[in-house]
C-alpha cells in the first residue's frame, strides 16, 4: 500500500486504534527536534504542546494589540475633552498641536483651511491651497500616509520641510463640504506608510473639523 492509501484508510476508520490498542504502544516515529525515536503517544503529546506555544503566542500579541488600543483611545479620549473645551480658534489648534506632540508624538503638525474669514487672511493656516489639492482632499475616502514626495503639502512645515520624510494627510469636513487639511509630518520614512491603518486619522480628522466649525462659524 502507498503512504497515502494508508492515511486514507486511517481516516476513513477512525476506529482501528480502539480496535488495535496495543499498537498505539509499539509504534515508534521520530522525535520532531531529535534523532531518536519516540511512541506515537509522546509524538502526539509533543504536538500538542507545540499548538499550545502557538495559541499562547498569538493570545499574547492580541493581548498586546488590545493594550495599544487602549493606551490610543485614552490619547484620543483626552484630546476629544480638550477640543470641546476650547472656545476659540487659537485655542483649538493649541489643543490640536499640544496632543499630537506630547501625547502621540508626532514631530510636524500644519492646518489649512480653505475658507478665509475676515480679519484672519493672514494667519499661515489661511494660506493659499492650490486648487489641485484642494480637489486632492476632496477625493479622499480615507487618509492618505506616505512619502512627501510630489505634494505641495511638504512646504506647509515650514523650516522642517527639507527634513519631513512621509507624511499623513487628512480632510477635514463638515457635512458634505470640505473645510481642510491637517497635515502631519516625521522625519521618520516609515511613520506615516502605505497600508497603515487610518482609523485614528479618520476619527482625528472628525474632531477637528467639529471643533474648527464651531469656532470659525
């Protein structure tokens, strides 16, 4: 018989071990790790345990994701308290840029709005956007991350722009109507990628673009 008819047989007869007991005993495999042989019952054993190391490592990186979770809602928790707080235009990017930098870390933080109320044409974050990415932010469904590369956004940090190495770019709407950007900024390549996850952002986004309508309206 060929090694496959044999496991065939084996499974089609789940049953020939009860009925042939004493063979359990005999049979002899190789150690996994080892040279030297072992019972089936120990080979079985030992592939047990191998599952149980694998299930424990897995529990454990989920145990480590739902820790991240909890330490990142905490951070956006406490931002959310503070851009309800703030009662003014400047207090809002206050509290937008003190939470980026102290709380998650991100070095570049730049805003721009595309509607200039009077009186503040001359602040940077009313400086003007160039139509084409303004249809940009318009497009997007969700955050982008990536390189800075090709996008007139790296100017909008200002001296650090030379040194900004990705990028996450984030619109900002009320309703259905886009009120901005927020751009952030790493020297690190690989803060802001391709692929990230962007749920943060998005929620991020959500709340400054409240906040700022509230306070600009």
């Amino acid at each position: 018989m060929r090694a496959d008819e044999v496991a065939r047989y084996l499974q089609d007869n789940p049953h020939f071990f009860e009925q042939h007991a004493d063979l359990v005993a005999n049979i002899v495999v190789p150690h996994p790790h080892a040279g030297r042989a072992i019972s089936i019952t120990e080979r079985q054993m030992l592939a047990l345990r191998d599952k149980n190391r694998q299930l424990e490592g897995k529990m454990g990186e989920l145990l480590q994701f739902g820790e991240e979770n909890d330490v990142l809602g905490a951070k956006m928790h406490r931002l959310a308290v503070g851009m309800i707080a703030a009662r003014s235009f400047q207090s809002v990017l206050h509290t937008l840029n003190l939470h980026l930098r102290d709380d998650f870390a991100v070095p570049h933080v730049a805003v721009r709005l595309w509607r200039r109320p009077e009186g503040r044409e001359e602040l940077p974050e009313f400086a003007e956007v160039g139509e084409e990415l303004q249809a940009f932010a318009e497009t997007l469904g969700q955050p982008f991350c990536g390189s800075t590369s090709g996008f007139d956004t790296s100017s909008w940090f200002g001296e650090a722009a030379t040194h900004v190495r990705s990028q996450g770019l984030i619109a900002m709407r009320d309703g259905g109507a886009t009120l901005g950007m927020i751009a952030l900024g790493s020297e690190d390549p690989e803060r802001f990628y391709a692929g990230m996850g962007t749920i943060y952002l998005e929620r991020l986004g959500e709340m400054a673009a409240a906040a700022l309508a509230r306070v600009l309206s």
